[in-house]
C-alpha cells in the first residue's frame, strides 16, 4: 500500500481528496500547512507528496525546495486555474506535474497512479530481467542507471526527478533521432493523462539546467523548434 501525503490549508480538499484516495487503496497522511508536513517527512517521508502552494507557515515551493535537498519522490502541485507562473517555476524546482484547482478527483488519482508506476519501475527490479529500460545506459559522457535511479556526466552525479529521468533516457536511448514532443508525453505520462507542449519544455529546461550543472558546457539536448528535441552524443 504507498502512503500519499496530502498538504493542502483546505480542509475540505483535505477530507474530500484524501477519502477517495483511500478508497482507491492509498495510505493517506494529511497537513494542513507546509512546515507541519516537513516535520513529519524529516522523521519518515512517505511516497507521494500532493502539496499545495498557498499555504502558511511554510507555502508548497519552499516545502518542495527543502524536499529536493534529500528526497526525489515524486511530487504533484495544486495549482490555482491562474497560477500559470507557479506552475512553471513549480515544475523547474523539481515537481512532477501539476493539476489546477477546481480539479477532477479521479484526474489526481491516475496521475498519482502514472507516478508510482514510473517509479517503481525505474527503482525496482522484482522480476529480476534485463531490458533496455533497467540495463546501465552509457552515451558518451553520459551514464543512467535505471535501476538506482543515478545519473552522471563526466563522472559528476547529476540529481533527476522521475518524469526527467525518463525524458532525458527516451532521447539518449537513440542518440541523433527525432522525439516529438507527443512522443515525449507517451514517455513521461500515462495515455489517461493529458498535458499541453508546455509542460515537456518546462521539464526539458529544467533538465538542462541540472546537466548544466555539472557542467556549463553541457549541450546535448538540442531543440528542434516546431519539431521537438535530439539528444547529440558527446
């Protein structure tokens, strides 16, 4: 059974989300305020997070930054229909997706569904096969290894979140070829779950970024405009 945090200062958000959840098999462990939540997390972290970004004492991007410090488990935004802003900073600090409020319940839970899978399957390998989704994966100075969820450039580990780990292994698999980005959604969501072309760059820039971090040459990831993006092996 996978515990899902829910952090939201609504509380009919709080008691109407987190019963669906559980009737849907989850754990639930509910907060009302971000600071609440971090206690809670720095004594055992749970494996979902779902926060809320206006919340007080401590809102859902500081919350989210503190995560990303020691954690990679996914996390989903609540997000006003206005918050386009958030949104996007939300996603380039480290959150996997995000769902507007008013939002659709049933939405949420294959969202949160599409997570877990993505997760376990890069972390687990229960049935003990080699695929070229577990196998170690090196593309010049790159090396993924699916199965510990660890990736390096020139020897420096770079830290990913799921969704950027399999955006980031779907274009390196095939070094030189084409992926649109449909094709990028296909990788990175579940076929129940829609998400506009913006939501692929946002992810795309933040990964960027972090290779960048390792290294401010990095270049690998071309963007192909009106088209979509290659991986160029090094």
């Amino acid at each position: 059974m996978s515990k899902i945090a829910l952090v939201d200062d609504d509380r009919n958000i709080l008691t109407s989300v987190s019963m669906t959840l559980e009737a849907e098999g989850f754990e639930v462990e509910t907060y009302n305020d971000g600071q609440a939540a971090l206690d809670a997390f720095n004594k055992k972290l749970p494996d979902m997070a779902v926060l809320d970004i206006k919340m007080p004492r401590m809102d859902g991007m500081d919350l989210l930054q503190r995560l990303r410090q020691k954690t990679q488990m996914p996390v989903i935004f609540l997000t006003s229909k206005d918050d386009e802003i958030d949104e996007v900073l939300g996603l380039r600090m480290g959150a996997d997706d995000y769902v507007k409020k008013p939002f659709s319940q049933r939405l949420l839970v294959e969202r949160i569904r599409a997570l877990l899978r993505r997760q376990e399957a890069i972390s687990s390998d229960a049935a003990g096969t080699s695929s070229p989704e577990t196998k170690v994966m090196e593309r010049g100075n790159l090396r993924m290894d699916p199965l510990r969820h660890a990736v390096s450039w020139k020897g420096r580990d770079v830290s990913l979140t799921v969704t950027e780990f399999l955006l980031l292994q779907a274009l390196a698999q095939r070094p030189g070829f084409v992926k649109s980005r449909d094709q990028l959604m296909d990788v990175a969501y579940d076929d129940q779950v829609y998400v506009d072309d913006r939501t692929i760059d946002s992810h795309i820039k933040r990964l960027r970024k972090k290779m960048r971090s390792a290294d401010p040459e990095f270049a690998a990831i071309e963007t192909l405009y009106g088209i979509g993006y290659r991986y160029n092996e090094e």
